[in-house]
C-alpha cells in the first residue's frame, strides 16, 4: 500500500533533474550575457603577459649585453642594440654597467628594432641619488593614454659622459714641481666620432702644464689660484689614429703652495657636444635608475 507505483518513479526522477538543471541553466544564461567582458578579460590578461614579457626580454637585453656586434655604437651595425659595458680583456660584457658611449649612440630607431613594430616605448635613465635624468634621457614620449602600461625598473651604473682616465687629488708637499701620468685608449674610429676634453678641478695650484703625447693641451699660463675649473678640447691630432687601440699619455706637471690639491679628468664626448655638458655632474659614475616602459600601440 505505501509503496510507490513503478510508473510514477520515472516521473520522480524526470523532476530531480528539472531541478538540478535549474542552477545550471541560470548559470549559462549568466555566462552568456557576460561572456564579451569574459573575452575582453581574457585577451587583456594575454595582451598584459606578452607585453610583460617583451619588457622584461628587451631590458635584460639592454643592461646586460653589449649587443650584437658589441662595438655596433662605432660600427653603425646594430644587429641587436645592448648598452652594457664590454670588456675586450676578458672579451664580455659588464651586465649592469652602461657604457655612456653606446647610451649616446642609442636613438629611437634601436628601440623600434629591438621591440618590434607593435609596441610603443619610453627609456629613462635618472641618478638614484638626486633623480636627475641624465643627458640624451630620455628616449621616446610617454604615452599617458595607453592602456596597460609594463613598466620595468633596475639599477645600474653609468655616467652622462665617458670618463677615459683621471689623476684625482695631486699634492705638492715640498720641493720641485711633481709629474703625474695616466693614459687612455683611442684609434681611428674613436678619434672620428668623438671630442676629447681635459677637465681641471683646481684647489689652489697657481701653474699646471699638462701634455698629450708630449703636446701641449693646457698652457702653464691657463690655471692660476682663483681658476677653480676650467675645460680644454684636445686638438685631434694629438690622439693616436690607428686601426688598433694605443695608448695615449697624458702627463701632469703642476707647481703650487704645500697642501693645495687639483682633479685633472679626460672625458670623452660625441662630436658636436656642448662644453657645457663637460662637468663633474655628467662624468662621474655613480649608480642610476634605469625605468623601461612599454606598451602596446
């Protein structure tokens, strides 16, 4: 008597079913009205990883490798553009450690190679201690308007300007006037594509002479006690221009009172370079903030 009839379980069964549909139903019917944000979502999650990508490649390649060739800043062939240091000792790159000269040398036109046609840049490069951009920073326009900006940060190391060599310090205790030495590296291409400066810090020295491979660069007559700076173009024929790097020496002889010092730095800076560019602000190495931001057109 309590037992169900067998006709009426399939009709049991039927509205379990109707039932349990019922969740199902209202969440594909949700799925569906939502389902162009779902693919807007989903194709700006992948716009974002791949933008996120190239960032990163296109960083690491810069600060780490000194491109392909690694002289492509001289040689006008960038296969593939790279700012760090090289070292031709031990034949590889300084990662971290960016050259000024391949920094001046890099433009726009790098950028687009290394990123590719479909992303838009901007390259800044600041010193970590005052925030201060350095020269010919930054590269490309900040797109304020572009959607999903990648930004990638590092420290590095580098200056405006290329320090070739320096004699920091120099001290006349007693007696005659003291010579100091120090030398630099320069062939053909170098001398071609850059000017050489001498920069004088002076501390109280009331006469210096100071040569390039026995040439006269600043007279003795130049640097008197109330001259606390002063900057000297080297005259291109005093370099050495060969196919090869040679040496180049650079001597220092200064007269003065006992305890007065003076700072003589040799910069290296691409021809048509304001001297007001030539300072210690621009040629000291110091770390810096390299910032890469990069987006998609």
């Amino acid at each position: 008597m309590g037992l169900i009839k067998d006709d009426s379980r399939g009709q049991i069964f039927s509205l379990d079913i109707l039932v349990a549909l019922i969740p199902l139903v209202i969440i594909l019917g949700m799925v569906g009205s939502d389902m162009d944000n779902i693919l807007y979502l989903t194709q700006n999650t992948v716009f974002q990883s791949s933008t996120e990508r190239v960032a990163a490649d296109a960083a690491s390649t810069l600060i780490e490798t000194s491109g392909t060739p690694p002289d492509w800043e001289q040689s006008g062939d960038s296969g593939v553009v790279g700012l760090a240091k090289y070292d031709p000792g031990l034949n590889m790159s300084v990662e971290n450690y960016l050259s000024p000269h391949k920094l001046n040398a890099l433009n726009e036109t790098h950028m687009e190679e290394l990123l590719g046609p479909n992303y838009g840049f901007y390259l800044k490069i600041s010193r970590a201690d005052d925030k201060s951009i350095l020269v010919r920073s930054p590269i490309g326009t900040y797109n304020d308007s572009a959607k999903n900006i990648v930004k990638v940060e590092r420290l590095v190391t580098t200056s405006g300007l290329q320090l070739e060599t320096s004699l920091e310090g120099l001290i006349r205790a007693t007696g005659k006037p003291k010579t100091y030495e120090t030398n630099f590296l320069t062939d053909k291409n170098y001398v071609e594509s850059y000017d050489y400066y001498v920069l004088v810090i002076n501390r109280g020295y009331n006469s210096v002479i100071i040569n390039v491979n026995g040439n006269p660069v600043v007279p003795h007559d130049i640097i008197k006690q109330d001259v606390t700076e002063h900057i000297e173009l080297i005259n291109d024929t005093y370099l050495k221009n060969e196919t090869n790097f040679l040496d180049n020496i650079v001597s220092v002889t200064a007269e003065s009172n006992p305890g007065n010092s003076m700072d003589v730095y040799v910069v290296s800076a691409p021809k048509g370079t304001s001297e007001d560019e030539i300072d210690l602000n621009n040629i000291k190495v110091r770390n810096c903030i390299f910032e890469l931001y990069v987006w998609v057109k």
